[in-house]
C-alpha cells in the first residue's frame, strides 16, 4: 500500500510539474504572439512607408528625367547656334581682305563719283 501511495504521490508531482510547465510555456507562447503581433504591425508600417517613399522617387525620376531630355535638347539647340556663329565667323575671317579691298574700293568710286556730280572732269 505504501508502494501505491508512493507511486500516486510521484504521479501527482509529475501532474503538477507538467501543469506548471503547460502554464509557463502558455505565458510564453502568449508573450511571443504579442511580440510576434507587435512586430508585424511595425513591419507592415515599415512596408507601406517603404512603398510611398518608392512611389515619390519614381515620380521624382520620371519629373528629372523630363528636365534631362528638355536640357539636352536645349544644349543641342545652342550647340547648332555656336556652330552656325562659328561657321559666320569664319567666313568673315576668310573673306575680310577681299571685303576690306571691296569697301575701300567702293569708297573711291564714291569719292570719284561725288567728285564728278560735284564737277570735276576726270575723263582722262
């Protein structure tokens, strides 16, 4: 009998082991899914802050990308105007002594011409 009493009373301290163990992993798993809850909340606030910061950088692309292509065409735009004037330039630079020799001429004949209007005879 006492053997029994003995057995019953080892069977009741297991119970009340594994019922105390069953309580602390209970608090534990508790504790977890309100972590585990917390944490999921946060991620998710993460995640929607991390798609709306996505969403301003691509708009901000697209926006810099519009100015990208309008500066290079613009460049390309001034790039012709400097040849152009380049090109002007360097044809007054080729053609400045005939042109000069064409001026000076022509002011002679203007002279010789006011010269005879004026009465001058220069038919020599």
């Amino acid at each position: 009998m006492a053997m029994i009493d003995m057995l019953v009373a080892d069977l009741e301290k297991e119970i009340q082991t594994m019922e105390v163990d069953e309580k602390n992993a209970q608090e534990e798993y508790e504790t977890m899914m309100k972590v585990s809850g917390e944490k999921r909340a946060s991620d998710v606030k993460t995640i929607a802050d991390k798609v709306a910061d996505k969403a301003d950088l691509e708009a901000n692309l697209q926006k810099l990308e519009g100015e990208h292509k309008d500066t290079q065409k613009e460049a390309m735009g001034k790039g012709k105007t400097l040849m152009e004037l380049h090109g002007d330039c360097d044809w007054l630079l080729q053609n400045f002594d005939t042109r000069k020799e064409a001026r000076a001429s022509e002011l002679e004949s203007l002279k010789n011409a006011k010269a005879v209007l004026s009465g001058a005879d220069y038919s020599f």
